[in-house]
C-alpha cells in the first residue's frame, strides 16, 4: 500500500498487482515471497519497502516526497525508514503470525505472542507519537514517503490494539490527514475492498 500511495502522490502511471504471499509468481521476482516488490518497464526489480520508497522520491524529485536536501535531511528520511522497517513494522510480526515465534502450538502459548506483539508496537507508537506533537508529517512540514510508508502500519495498529489508536492522539491525526487524500482514497477502495 505504501508505494502505491508514494506513486498517487507522485501521479506516475502505475500498474497494481494482486499476488499471493509466497506464491509462484511473487517468489519469481523477490525470492522472499514478500510484497512490495517493484518492476520497472526494463525489467529492474527493487524490492524492500524503505528503498522503493526512496528510490520513487528520488526519482521524481519534482513530488517533493523525499523529506528535504541535506545531510540531515537525508539522515532523517533514512531514520524514519529505519524506524518503520525494523521497529514498527517488524513489531507486527508477532500479532499476525505467532506460530513463526513459539514452537509451542497452543492456543494461549501463541496468544502471549500476540500479546508480546502488543506491547512492542504500544512501545513503538509511543515514540511515533512523541515526534508528532507539533508536526503536521513525520519529515518537515510536508508530506513526503515516509508518511506513506507510515500509513498502512498506522491503520493495523488502529485495528489489532486492544485500545486502537486512543492513546496517540497526534498519531490519529496524522492518520485522518492521509487518509484524506484523493490518491489515498483511491489505494484504499481498490487494496481493501477485496
Ligand atoms: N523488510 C521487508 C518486509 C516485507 C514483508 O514482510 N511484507 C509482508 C507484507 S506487509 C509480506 O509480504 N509477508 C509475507 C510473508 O512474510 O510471508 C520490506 O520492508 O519490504
């Protein structure tokens, strides 16, 4: 989803594909199975999110997504892909397939891995949270990749915590100010509706 909106906001055509985690036809373009993956019209794949994500910013300098010039500018656009790769993102992991944490088959032995789950993502939000208090968007005063990238993790956290998004008030706003968009809008009639 977050290449998709990253690709809205750049309005470059693009051509959506529904695939299968592990299937075929994913394992023969990124041989971890995993989506995003990115092909170009020669034929080049990318795969791993937080370099889709720059490599569109970087692309079409023109959309103004990518956080900013600088070295600290670009610091902090790797930072934020950082933190959404390894913090927020491998936080759910648990929460959507606990029986890759416990060898333990039982209901409650996988049911303290969700809960596990839990508290990493709470933990991860919280510094989210912290950063937005006062911003508009993660990079800057603008929109840029990273809040596509943010996204998606932000609508799983509103459905898997037990009390959603209440406790991070400037994380729902964020949230409410994407999900907006017109380009947004359209990712999530096409990728939720089926
Ligand atoms: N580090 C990779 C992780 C990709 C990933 O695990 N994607 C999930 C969907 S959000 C997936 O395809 N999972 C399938 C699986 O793990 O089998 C990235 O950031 O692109």
């Amino acid at each position: 989803m977050a290449p998709h909106i990253a690709l809205e906001w750049i309005g470059a055509p693009y051509e959506a594909i529904k695939v299968g985690y592990g299937s075929k036809e994913l394992l023969a373009v990124n041989p971890a199975g995993a989506v995003p993956t990115l092909r170009e019209d020669d034929g080049w794949i990318l795969t791993q999110a937080g370099a889709i994500l720059d490599y569109l910013a970087r692309k079409h300098p023109e959309a103004a997504l990518g956080g900013g010039d600088g070295p600290r500018a670009e610091a902090e656009a790797h930072r934020w892909s950082a933190f959404f790769t390894s913090d927020v993102h491998a936080a759910f992991w648990p929460i959507f397939m606990p029986y890759r944490y416990t060898t333990d088959e039982g209901d409650a032995a996988r049911q303290a891995v969700v809960e596990a789950g839990h508290k990493l993502v709470a933990k991860q939000f919280a510094v989210l949270e912290r950063h937005l208090d006062g911003r508009q968007y993660i990079l800057e005063d603008r929109r840029s990749v990273i809040d596509a990238y943010a996204f998606p993790m932000i609508r799983w956290a509103g459905k898997l915590l037990p009390g959603g998004l209440s406790p991070y008030p400037n994380v729902q706003g964020l949230h409410d100010r994407i999900a907006a968009d017109p380009g947004v809008r359209t990712v999530l009639a096409r990728e939720t509706s089926n």
